[in-house]
C-alpha cells in the first residue's frame, strides 16, 4: 500500500482532472456515489458493505475548492482512522442514518451538480456527461494504480495456484468456488466472479456457474479479484490424466493468440485494432468462429 504522502499527492492530482472536467462543463460540483469511482478517487479505499451493489455507505462531493466523503455516522471511524480519508484531504461528512442524503440533496438544491449515475441519459445531459467522463479518467492508471493493480494480479495467480494445486477429482465444483473464495479474501481480496466448471460443462457454458457437480477428469476456475477498487482476472485448467490430442491443439492455440494479444498490448492501438488482431489470430490458429 501507498504511503499516505503519496496517497495524497495521487488524490491531488485526480481532484485537479476531475474540476477541470466539472469547469468545462459548467457544473458547480460532482457526486460520486459508484463504489468504483469512490475508490479511485481516494487512491483505493475500501468502502463496500454490501459488494454486490454498486453504491456503497459512502459518496463523495467534490467542488471547485472542497471534497467531502459523505456517509453514515457509524462508518466515520473507519473512513478516518483505517482508510485515512481525513488525511487526504476530505471533510468527513457524518449524517444520522435517519436524515442521510440531507447534505446531498442541499448541494442539488443551491448548486448544479453532475453525477456518475449511468442513467440519467434521458434526464440530465450534463451528468450523464460526467459519468462517462469518469470512465475516461479511471482508464489512464495513476502510477499508484499500475502498481495496485500489479499487486492484485500477483495475489490473483497466487490464489489460483494455491487453489488448484489441491482440486482433485470427486469434488464438486461448489467446494472449489468455496477455496477460491478463501484464498481470495485470506490474501486481502474479493472474488466478485468465481467461476468453476468441469468436464462438459466446459465447452457447453461460456460462464459455468457453480454447482453440485462433481469433477470428473478436467476442470476449470475463473477469478476476478477485487482489490483496493481495482480488478485482477485470471483462469486456469487442470485435467487429470493424459490430455486428449483435440484439448492439447486447442490449449496451445489459446496460448498462441493470448500471446499474441499481449505483444500488441501497446499505448496508441484502438480497440477495434486488437479486435481484428484477435479475429486473425484465431484464425491463424485454426479456430475462425473463436472470435464470436
């Protein structure tokens, strides 16, 4: 983890981007309430109770010359003295959990503000504006988050390599999402997708849920591990036994496109260039209908 300097310097910078958004868009303040952007916004808190929502106890409001993080008056402790947000440079707002939304609805009331609410598109031009705005400045990584995001993924293939090393046959594929999960949370993560599959099921299902059955002689796991607001996703396969000729060819043609992908991973290429890199490297590999 960051030291709180540097914590501080990359909130600093992030807070300058984003009221420079908010002064080209005429907008007074911006509420962000996306569990997501609350955490890039304050260099990776942990903030989510409930992680399968969206919105979490804490909402942030940034002006032309304050930032406030507004929540729960159960929830101050915490955001002070373990995710530090009064030393990066945001005024607490507590609210009784009988009036919240008070300080949120006074700013709506006295000034124009934008949102990151996705929808909003038939309601306020302007926020839906800043919400994809936020989503162009979440994707240029703060040298903070490319180091964050390195670290989830070393603690993402560590939680697989540990998991699969002690899958064998005869268990069912619910007792190793509960191992993936473990390993997850036992290295400071959340497995917000936990995917295991066996045999058939395999190839049958492009995302295997789960579920009693029990593995035969090939499985596989997909993690997506969430860590300080930033997302690791990783898969592995295991098969028991001599590997067929027909799962060997397809498990090198993955490689070979997968490495392929990666070398063209470069600052500058369009999306719809990897698309077609993607597309021809299937094909290469003897695989064309891969791509849909």
């Amino acid at each position: 983890m960051a030291s709180t300097t540097a914590r501080r310097d990359e909130v600093s910078e992030k807070l300058t981007r984003l009221r420079a958004r908010l002064a080209a868009n005429k907008q007074d303040a911006a509420l962000l309430e996306q569990t997501a952007n609350v955490a890039w916004l304050t260099g990776g808190a942990e903030t989510a109770i409930n992680i399968a929502a969206d919105r979490g106890p804490v909402a942030l409001v940034v002006t032309a010359d304050r930032a406030y993080a507004v929540s729960d008056a159960v929830e101050r402790p915490r955001l002070e003295r373990e995710e530090g947000l009064t030393d990066l440079g945001f005024e607490i707002v507590a609210e009784p959990w009988y009036r919240r939304g008070t300080f949120v609805a006074d700013m709506r009331e006295r000034l124009h503000v934008g949102d990151d609410n996705d929808d909003n598109d038939n309601n306020s031009e302007d926020s839906n504006s800043l919400a994809r705005q936020l989503q162009q400045l979440r994707t240029t990584l703060h040298p903070n988050e490319v180091e964050r995001l390195r670290q989830a993924c070393l603690l993402a293939a560590d939680a697989l390599r540990d998991v699969i090393a002690r899958v064998s046959p005869g268990m069912t594929e619910l007792e190793v999402a509960g191992m993936i999960a473990q390993a997850s949370r036992t290295r400071g993560g959340i497995a917000v997708v936990n995917l295991v599959g066996s045999d058939e099921r395999i190839a049958a299902y492009r995302h295997p849920l789960p579920t009693e059955k029990r593995i035969g002689r090939y499985a596989m796991l997909v993690l997506c591990l969430r860590r300080k607001g930033l997302i690791a996703a990783s898969t592995r396969l295991v098969h028991f036994g001599a590997l067929p000729d027909d799962l060997e060819r397809r498990a090198r043609a993955v490689a070979m496109v997968d490495a392929r992908m990666i070398a063209s991973t470069q600052a500058g290429r369009t999306l719809e260039q990897q698309w077609q890199l993607a597309s021809e490297a299937y094909r290469d590999a003897g695989f064309p209908e891969a791509i849909e």
